[in-house]
C-alpha cells in the first residue's frame, strides 16, 4: 500500500512539473509535428550533421524564416506580434536532421520565458554531441525534440551536463 501512495505522489508530482511550462514553450502539433530531412539517416550521419559547418549547407535564408515567422506569429494567435520577441526556430534542429524549409518543422518560438530558445539550443548541441559520439540514435535525438523537448531537457541531464553551453554546428 505505501509503494503505491509513493508511486502516486511521484506521478503528480511529475505532472505538476510538467505543467510548469507556459503555453507558448512548446509548439502547436497541428501547426508544428515536425519534419525530417530524408537526406540523414543513421548511417550517414558521419558524412551529413556530424560535419563541422554541415547546417551551414542547408539552412534556409533569413528572408524565408523573417516571412514565414510573422505569417506564423498570426497562425498561432500570439498576443504578442513583434518578430524580434520570437526565434523562427526547427522543432527538429538540422544538426539532429531536422527538415530545413518545411513550415511543419519551423515554429515562432517565444524568446521571453523560462523555457526559451537558449534553452532548447543546450538541448540541441547535447543531442547533437550525443548522437555524433554514439550515446544516441538519430531517431532517438529526433523523438525527442518531436515529442516533448522541455521533458526531453529533464530526460538527457546527463548529456546536457556534460556538453553544456556548446553550439551545434
């Protein structure tokens, strides 16, 4: 009975916790889900994302992110309209081989909260460094960001200790 009491605090506990991020923290799945770059696989990992200055290839241009964040910014009905209070960011980073142009993988993600874009950027270098040094899969960093990426911030605090304050290619 006590086991039981126990794995019931924990679980609201655990809920509680994850409520604590804002409504905006992460995106809208019917306007985000999220898309990969067909062109990344796990086998050819070594020979796309794991290469120093690789993102620089397939990166969109400033002008496609600026215009599609201020269509974006009205699609999710922010309060707030102003782009430079938003990073047009990848759901799923192009360093884990997230898509590059596709709008399902591109989302205004708000600059001001707890659970911001600084923030997601340690994920991201984490599970990059993860997935380049084996402690990872592809589908694994990609899950992660798809699914949840402030649980997915709690699950690999391992990773993100031990690959801190990076930048991902």
């Amino acid at each position: 009975m006590d086991k039981q009491f126990v794995q019931l605090g924990l679980a609201v506990v655990a809920a509680a916790l994850s409520l604590c991020a804002h409504a905006g923290d992460l995106p809208d799945r019917a306007l985000t889900p999220g898309a990969i770059n067909l062109d990344v696989t796990q086998d050819n990992i070594h020979s796309t994302v794991c290469v120093k200055g690789w993102t620089k290839t397939v990166r969109p241009p400033a002008f496609y992110t600026n215009r599609l964040k201020k269509s974006q910014i009205r699609e999710y009905g922010y309060g707030d309209s102003s782009p430079r209070d938003f990073e047009e960011d990848h759901l799923i980073p192009l360093s884990v081989g997230g898509h590059p142009t596709d709008p399902r993988n591109l989302w205004p993600q708000p600059r001001n909260s707890e659970w911001n874009a600084d923030r997601k950027d340690d994920l991201e270098f984490a599970l990059y460094k993860g997935l380049c040094h084996g402690e990872v899969t592809l589908e694994e960093a990609r899950r992660a960001f798809a699914s949840n990426w402030i649980a997915a911030y709690r699950r690999y605090g391992a990773l993100l200790q031990r690959y801190r304050h990076g930048q991902a290619d």
